[in-house]
C-alpha cells in the first residue's frame, strides 16, 4: 500500500512545484481544493512558510523558511514510507526516458525546412502524426512508471492522469497542451514530475549526468 502524504506536505509540495500558483492550479496538483486547501495555505502563512505575492506573476509561493522546511518534510515522509531505494530505481528509469521526451518536444515545437529549422505552425498533419506517434510510444513506456511511483507514495498518483489529460487534449486538436508553460500541459507536467523526483531524494539536476552514465 502507498505511504498517506500528510495534506500539509502535499500542500507545501505543490507551491515548491510551482513557484508560484493560486488556488486553482494547486488543486490540479494537490488534489486538494475548497476550504481544505485554502485552510492550508493559510496555516502556512501563519507559519511564515508561504505568502502570497500580486504582481505580474501573482500567486502563493514558499518563503526561505518554507523551502527549508520543505526539505526537512520531504526526507521525513521518504523515511518513514521506507521506500528511498525504490523510488531512486524509479528515478533512475524516469531519466532513462527524459531525453526522450526533450527531443520529441523540440520536434513538436520546430521542424526542418530545407535545412533550415523553423517554428512548427502546425499546418503539416502528417508531421504532427509522426510527432504525436513518438509521444504516445513514450507515454506509454511512461505510465507503468508512474503508476510504480503511486504504489511507492500516495502524491505521486496524479501524474498519470494528468499526463494522460494532456495527451487527450493534444489529440483533439489542442496543440498547446504538449508543451506550453503555465498550463497543464504535458511538458510541464513532466516537468513536475521530474523536479519532485528531484526533491524527495534530495538531489541536483546537475548531478543527472551521472546517473545517466
């Protein structure tokens, strides 16, 4: 059975995830929303871990003491779920797959033109097919991972299914949902992934390398 995240955590997860984001968008990683995330979020104000900003990036975001408390949390529930090893082969597989997904992106957002490396505007059907077929073989190497990681740790069962809402989108025709920011699109989600990864075990993008080899 998966380790039960805290609320507070998955709360104070989710902001460290976004940067910066309302309501709205962490109840889409949450899994929380209403009164209960709302309640949260304030209980980490009152704590001084989190404040909301207005500006032009608007939005709750976690104070230097949040983001210490953050790490402190996110090694708590990773040793009382007892289960750093598992999720560290998942990670491993998870960066297996991202060059993958980095150069089927590249290919979503550009196309060659005579040599040339131009903006995909989409109007190519054949192209974009190709494209989406390399997504799909992906995404469906991605999934078992993802569920894996949901076994391990109960906030990790939402990647699956919002990876999969982005693919459903991507399909109808909603070519935004692969790779732009500050929406659910499938990039971003990925994004997330890879950076809670990152986070419960502790460790650095720059280090990547060396797993790889």
């Amino acid at each position: 059975m998966a380790h039960a995240s805290d609320p507070v955590f998955v709360v104070l997860n989710g902001v460290r995830l976004k940067g910066f984001a309302e309501p709205g968008a962490l109840a889409g990683v949450t899994g929380l929303e209403g009164t209960e995330l709302d309640t949260i979020l304030a209980e980490l104000a009152d704590q001084g871990l989190a404040s909301h900003r207005e500006g032009r990036v608007s939005g709750w975001t976690l104070t230097t003491a949040g983001q210490v408390e953050h790490r402190r949390r996110a090694a708590v529930e990773l040793a009382e779920a007892g289960c750093g090893s598992e999720v560290e082969a998942r990670y491993r597989e998870f960066v297996g797959l991202n060059p993958r997904l980095l150069a089927t992106a590249t290919a979503w957002q550009m196309k060659d033109d005579g040599g040339r490396a131009v903006l995909n505007d989409h109007a190519d059907r054949a192209y974009d097919d190709e494209v989406l077929a390399t997504l799909h073989r992906l995404h469906d190497d991605a999934m078992p991972l993802a569920s894996a990681l949901g076994q391990l740790l109960e906030r990790y069962t939402r990647y699956g299914p919002r990876l999969a809402a982005a693919v459903e989108r991507v399909e109808a025709g909603e070519t935004d949902w692969f790779t732009k920011p500050l929406i659910d699109s499938y990039h971003t989600v990925w994004f997330e992934l890879h950076e809670d990864l990152l986070l419960t075990l502790g460790r650095q993008r720059s280090t990547e390398e060396e797993v790889r080899t």
